[in-house]
C-alpha cells in the first residue's frame, strides 16, 4: 500500500477553488451565461421554427457553395431527410443549433490563440500540455465544474463542448502557419510587408487548409461532445440516447445514433469540400 | 563614396554570438571557432563596396556565406558586428517603419525557389510590392502589366504559379521584383534551380534588361561561368571570408590564391578575356605600322576573335571604342592567354 501520510488532498482543494470561483464571481459567471443563452435560444428558435424543408433548402444551397457538386448535395440532403424519417426533426435541430454555437466559439477562440502559439514559441510549450490535458482529460470531469459554475442546461454543454472541441483548430492553425514555405515568408519580408500584411496575406490563406481542417476536427468532436453533454441537461439527440440507457430501450437509442451518425455525415462533407476549395483560391477553376 | 558600402561585416550564428565574435576577431578561423565555442560563423570581416549601376556577383560554395551576406543587404539578417549603407544611408540604424519602407520602395528580390505567392496568380504575384506599398487596385495592374509584357509572360496574368515551369516562375519572381521598379535588385541564386538551357536564357534576359534599367545588382550564385558572364566585378567568398573581389578577367588571369586558381582552372577562357586584356599596347612612337593588318575591337572577347586569327594567321590591330588603335595582338598571344 502507498503510505497515506503522502496522499496529497487536490480534490478537496479543486472543491475549495471551484467554491471559491462560485461565490465571488457567481454574478459574472451568470451575466457571461444569459448573453450565450440568448444567442442559443434565439437560433434555437429559428431551426425549429422554420419548416423542414427550408432547412434542407438551406444544407442543399450550403453544400452546393462548398462542393460545385450535385450528387452529394442530394446525399446530404436525403442524409437529413432521413433524420426527419425517424422522428427526430425537432431534436436533431437542437442538437444542431448546440453545436453551432459551440463549434462557433471554439473557432472564434482557437483561431487566435493558434495564431499566437505559431508567433511564441513559448506559448506553444505552455499550451501543447494543456491541449493534451484538454482533449484526454474524460469530459465527463469537467461536466461537473462546469455544472457548479452554471448549473444544470444548455450553457455548461457548450461550455464543455468548447474545452473538449477547441484543441484541434488550435492545433492545426499553429501548424499550418508554421508550415508555411520559409522562402515565401522571406520574399514577403523582402518587399517591406509588415506583420499584419504577413499574416492577412501569406501565413493565413496558405494555412488556410490546415485551418479547415482543424474546424472540420472540431465540429465532429463537438457533436460527439454535444451528445454528452445532455446528462448535464442539454436537449437534443443525446437526450434521447441517454432516455434509451435508461429505459433499456435499445430501438430509441439506435434510431438517436444513427441520427447522430447522419448529422456527423453531413457536416463532415460539407468541411471537407470548404477545406479542398481552400487549398486553392477560388477562381484557379476557371483559370 | 560608393554606393553600397559594407564594411568589416561578422556574422555569428549562435546562443551567445558576442563571446565568440572576439575569437572571431583575434583571428581564430571558422572550425576553431565552431570546436571552441559551438557557434558558426557565417561572415568573417567582409567588406565591400558595390557601385550604382553595376552587376556585382558573389560567388562561392555552399556554407561559404553567399547567401547569408545578400540578405544583410534587406537586413533579413541583422550582422555580428560590422556596418552598411546605402547611399550614405545607414541601414543598421532603421528602426522597423523606416526599414520596411527602404524595403518597399527601393530593393527587389529574387529567390532561389521564386518564393511566388502559390495562393495568387501571376498578375497578383507581379503586383505584390506594390500592393505592399500600398498602390491602388487598378494602378498597380496596369504597371504590372507593363512588367509582364516586357520579359514575355502576357497571357499568363491568370495562371498560378503551380500551373508554369521553373523558367517561368522564376520570370514572375523577377519581374515581381522589378516590378516596384528599385534601385536595387538582390538576386539570390536565382538561376540556380534551372535547366542549363533555361538559365542560359535567363542570363541573356538578365544582361538585355540590365543594359536598359542600370540597376544596381547584387547576384548571388555557385557558378564560376554565370559569375563571369554576367558579372561587372566579382566577389569570391570562401567560409565566410573574402577571398578576391576583381572583375570577371582578373579573376581569371589573376587568381588571389589556390582556391580562386582551382575554380577557374575549367573556365572556357576565351568566353572571358577580351582582346584589351592580353594585348600588346603600342607605345606612342611606332603608330603607323599595324594599319594593313585585320582589326578587332578592344572589348571582343577571345571567342570572337579567334575566326579572324585562324582566318588571317597574322597579328590583329585592336581598336578601341574610337577606332583609334590602342595595340597589337598576335596568335601567339592569344595561345598563350588561352592556355593560362
């Protein structure tokens, strides 16, 4: 046996912290969780409320901007279709409108903190190990923080979709910057560009692939995350997975997966054909 | 003054490159330094002046510095120890507006692998300096496209730089960089990467432009022949040290050491010497002489020469640019300057 005298108490201190954090900062905390709120449930109401076929309209005019490609816009198109067979609409909307939200903050943030990891060298060293420990740390233990700070619904899932989700585009834009060929940074430095010219110019459209595919990385793992996180009370899809553990029902819980599976489907192509579009500028096409 | 004058330059790359630099002044030579110290030393007390209008070549191997002291010349790299100007201009001194200024408005680059823009086509690459500068859509296209029509690549304004040979890119890298239209052009192993038939070409394209715009170049290259046949003077650099800097006969005829002496033991020689540099000058007195013989020009190189000399088998008058005879050069002679 390890002797007990060396046992070091970090759960009651995290306890004491995350305490600590919710009886002075409650009120921001809540201020920070209404202004998110308000934006979930207003794009909420807009996916349930508008009738299904103007979604489809919708995912069939996005896929078409992305692709140029007819036969899959039919496939994404009959993929949601068939969400809609198996009597999910109304969940898989909430579950999309989570998502979206979660994968829009987690590129709002990770994009500028990868541009940063890519200009210090010492950030980058500070930031891999929390990376690591974000994407491996089992997402359930940071429910609960999540949980005590917010308390039980839609903001704590995004919350935690945001930590689970946002490592990847951070990733991937650190990487591509660096990958950028040296002697065109040169030649770029060469003619007087400066920094912000440097980086709006060269650094980001030429890592521009990598940066979608970092997104694309990050909107799978926030539908998976998303699905979670309804044992913390966000609605949707996973509620229904969760509804078919607890009753045993492995028919509901099937047809939530495979809807799952669809949603994932769609949204991964659509990634994939903006990241194969990026990897060249629009009008070499016609060129 | 000269117009760009480079003196008593050290580059040490390293942790600590001001430990080492002392070594490097008391004397200590590039592997002493690097066993000592650890650190390399890139340039060893170089100095240089380069005129306004001349085509000056720096050539050496690889790890001899070449590259390393063209791009001190944009501060790409900031030097050891050492000072530049330009124009009486103190380079080192710029704080990082005023360089990016001197940058814009009066260098152009050209890079060993074109260092093109891949995600911008070949108007959008051309135009790129003046984009930087901060010139209007419209104006920068149309001076671009003055550019593009002059070294042959109208038609390809909207091609990508993945969509041309090597040949081509390398003409949009350098019509990019002729394009902001600078003082000065840092060509940095330009021709390098190309085919020899190609870059032969591109020399002749280099030397046509030159004799219109009198820039002042700056070549860098590993190649003796590119070097004597583009080069108004030449610098050769072993190390990271001078090793001779003369124009392209004296370093043919007059080899600093050893090192410069192997270089140029391959060198076709006829393609290098002209007839002013191996002739008998004819002294004051004795003028008329040498009229019935066949003249050639004091600057004809040796390659052109030689059809007349085996044609007549006598001496030839050489005139200079005047058509006053300035001496006499006999087969003989030329045999001799031809073998070495």
């Amino acid at each position: 046996m390890f002797p007990e005298q060396l046992n070091v108490p970090l759960g009651k201190w995290v306890n004491q912290f995350v305490d600590w954090l919710v009886v002075n900062y409650g009120a921001a905390f809540e201020a920070f969780a209404d202004s998110l709120l308000t934006v979930l449930v207003a794009l909420e109401q807009v996916l349930r409320g508008a009738p299904w076929w103007v979604v489809l309209i919708a995912i069939a005019a996005i896929t078409w901007h992305a692709s140029k490609n007819w036969k899959l816009v039919v496939g994404l198109v009959v993929a949601m279709f068939a969400i809609g067979m198996l009597g999910l609409w109304d969940k898989a909307m909430q579950t999309l409108a989570l998502m979206i939200v979660a994968t829009s903050l987690s590129v709002l943030i990770g994009i500028p903190v990868g541009i940063a990891m890519a200009m210090s060298n010492r950030l980058r060293a500070v930031m891999l190990p929390i990376l690591d420990t974000m994407q491996t740390m089992p997402s359930f233990v940071y429910l609960i923080p999540a949980l005590m700070l917010f308390g039980l619904g839609k903001v704590p899932a995004i919350l935690a979709t945001v930590i689970y989700a946002a490592p990847p585009v951070m990733r991937l834009t650190d990487l591509g910057i660096r990958l950028v060929d040296p002697e065109v940074l040169e030649a770029s430095r060469s003619f007087g560009a400066s920094r912000k010219q440097i980086l709006f110019g060269v650094q980001l459209p030429l890592a521009l692939p990598n940066i979608m595919a970092g997104i694309n990385q990050t909107t799978m793992m926030s539908i998976s995350m998303v699905v979670i996180a309804s044992m913390i009370g966000a609605r949707g899809l996973g509620e229904q997975v969760l509804m078919g553990i607890q009753r045993l029902d492995v028919g509901a819980g099937m047809e939530a997966g495979i809807a799952i599976v669809l949603l994932a489907v769609v949204f991964d192509r659509i990634g994939q054909a903006y990241g194969k579009r990026s990897q060249r500028s629009p009008n070499a096409e016609d060129a | 003054m000269s117009y760009i004058e480079i003196r008593n330059i050290f580059k040490i790359f390293g942790p600590d490159p001001k430990s080492a630099l002392e070594l490097a002044k008391g004397g200590a030579d590039k592997d002493e330094i690097l066993a000592k110290t650890g650190h390399t030393v890139g340039l060893h007390d170089v100095s240089l002046t380069i005129e306004q209008g001349e085509t000056f070549v720096v050539m050496g191997l690889s790890g001899s510095g070449k590259s390393t002291l063209i791009r001190h010349l944009n501060r790409l790299i900031d030097p050891t120890a050492g000072s530049i100007s330009f124009g009486g201009e103190d380079i080192l001194a710029m704080d990082i507006p005023a360089l990016n200024a001197f940058r814009r408005k009066r260098l152009g680059m050209v890079f060993q692998r074109f260092g093109l823009l891949p995600h911008r086509n070949v108007m959008d690459n051309v135009a790129y300096g003046l984009e930087i500068q901060g010139t209007a859509r419209k104006k920068r296209e149309v001076a671009a496209s003055k550019w593009i029509a002059r070294v042959g690549l109208a038609g390809y304004e909207t091609k990508f730089p993945d969509q041309l040979s090597g040949g081509m890119q390398q003409r949009v890298g350098l019509t990019r960089a002729l394009a902001t239209d600078p003082e000065v052009l840092l060509m940095d192993e330009a021709f390098s990467a190309l085919d020899p038939l190609i870059r032969s070409d591109m020399q002749d394209e280099l030397m046509k432009l030159q004799a219109e715009l009198h820039k002042t170049i700056v070549f860098i290259t590993h190649d003796l022949d590119e070097a004597l046949k583009i080069g108004d003077r030449i610098a050769i650099l072993k190390d990271g040290k001078l090793v001779q800097v003369g124009r392209p006969e004296e370093i043919v005829l007059k080899p600093a050491d050893d090192y410069v002496q192997a270089f140029t033991r391959d060198v076709n020689r006829s393609k290098v010497l002209r007839a002013k540099s191996i002739m008998a000058p004819i002294s004051e007195t004795e003028d008329e002489a040498t009229t019935d013989l066949p003249a050639v020009s004091a600057n004809a190189r040796l390659a052109d020469i030689l059809p007349i000399a085996l044609a007549n088998g006598t001496a030839m008058t050489v005139l200079d640019s005047k058509d006053t005879p300035i001496g006499t050069l006999s087969p003989q002679q030329i045999v001799e300057a031809l073998d070495g």
